[in-house]
C-alpha cells in the first residue's frame, strides 16, 4: 500500500456491507481478500491525499500572488525605464 495514501472509508463501507452479507457464510476469507484486493488496486492509482491536494493547492495559491506582484514590479520597472530614456 502506497504509504501517502490512506484506505479510504467508502472502501470500508464497502467492505463492511459485504462483510455483513457474508457473516453468515463461511466465507469469511472472501472479506479479507475483497478488501486487500480493493486497497492493492487503489495503491497502484497515481493518487494524493486529500491533506496532501489542499498542500499543493495553497502553494500554487502563493505563487500565483507571487506571479502577479512580480509582474506588477517588472511593469513598473519598464515604465521607470521609457522614462529615463
């Protein structure tokens, strides 16, 4: 299981509703199966973490604002520039 990425609960959910179909089954098995199954198919997605999306997201939020001051200073600089000359 991909470390950064956490079971999510709708896979326990899913888990449990058919845990609870089979509780009376002798397939106890076929739940612990299902679910390592479900959780190695979802650790080979290329996924994040919720935590780690809003990481990246407030990042890219600074650098936008970073983005436009820089931009506000170079047009600033150009029009010092055609001043002077």
């Amino acid at each position: 299981m991909n470390p950064k990425f956490s079971q999510p609960a709708f896979i326990n959910e899913i888990v449990g509703k058919l845990g609870d179909v089979l509780k009376q089954s002798p397939a106890k098995d076929i739940e612990q199966n299902l679910r390592a199954g479900l959780t190695s198919m979802l650790g080979k997605l290329d996924m994040v973490s919720r935590e780690e999306f809003d990481v990246q997201a407030d990042v890219l939020a600074r650098t936008r604002e970073k983005l436009v001051e820089l931009e506000a200073r170079i047009a600033e600089l150009e029009k010092q520039q055609r001043a002077e000359d």
